[in-house]
C-alpha cells in the first residue's frame, strides 16, 4: 500500500511548505564579513568579523550554490576561477572577485590567477 502526501495548500507552498522557521541570523553574519590576512609565507592570520569590507580586499570567498540557500535574500553568481555556482550576500560588491571555498587555496597562491 503505498500512502500519499495530502496536497499542500497556496499558503503552505508560499511558506516552504511547512519546514520549521529558521532562527534569526546574527546580524554581524548577515551584514558583516569575516576579514583573514594572509601574511607573506601565505599562511592565513587569525580570523576577524567587521562590518565594512576593507579597503584593500582583493576578493571573497564564497560558499557553493545550494537549494535553499543560505540565507533566502542571497544572490547568486559564478566563481571567478572555476566558474562554478556560488552564493553570496547581496551587499557585495560587484566589483570584487568572488570565489569558491575550493578555488580559494590556489587564488591565494596564484595572487588571483590560479591556473
């Protein structure tokens, strides 16, 4: 005997379908940036959360497209080494290159050219 789902109503459809609400974002994750240092032997320097990204940032790095996202208002884009879909804030700048947890590695290494 096999047991279907009862259909879900508009309202369950426009809420994720009933999925328990997710607890409020931080707001230094949700508007903010973690800030790691590379020094000159290329090992990373102790992490920092701030609330403006610096001045001097070269790029960013960015978790991999998932279904949901993140966070729902993300936006969505290509990393710039691999070309593959990631997910990131929407206050980014557009401007800045973006980057993959898996690309990140080398783009330090290559100083933003990888291959």
């Amino acid at each position: 005997m096999t047991m279907r789902r009862p259909p879900r109503s508009k309202a369950e459809r426009r809420q994720g379908g009933g999925l328990a609400e997710q607890p409020p974002v931080p707001r230094c994750l949700r508007d903010g940036y973690v800030v790691v240092d590379v020094g000159e032997d290329g090992e990373p320097g102790p992490a920092e959360v701030v609330m403006a990204l610096p001045a001097d940032a070269q790029f960013i790095i960015c978790m991999a497209l998932s279904v949901p996202l993140i966070m729902p208002d993300n936006a969505v884009g290509r990393c710039a080494a691999c070309n593959g879909p990631i997910q990131f804030r929407p206050h980014v700048p557009a401007a800045l290159a973006k980057v993959c947890y898996a690309c990140a590695p080398a783009w330090v290494e290559g100083q933003g050219n990888p291959q």
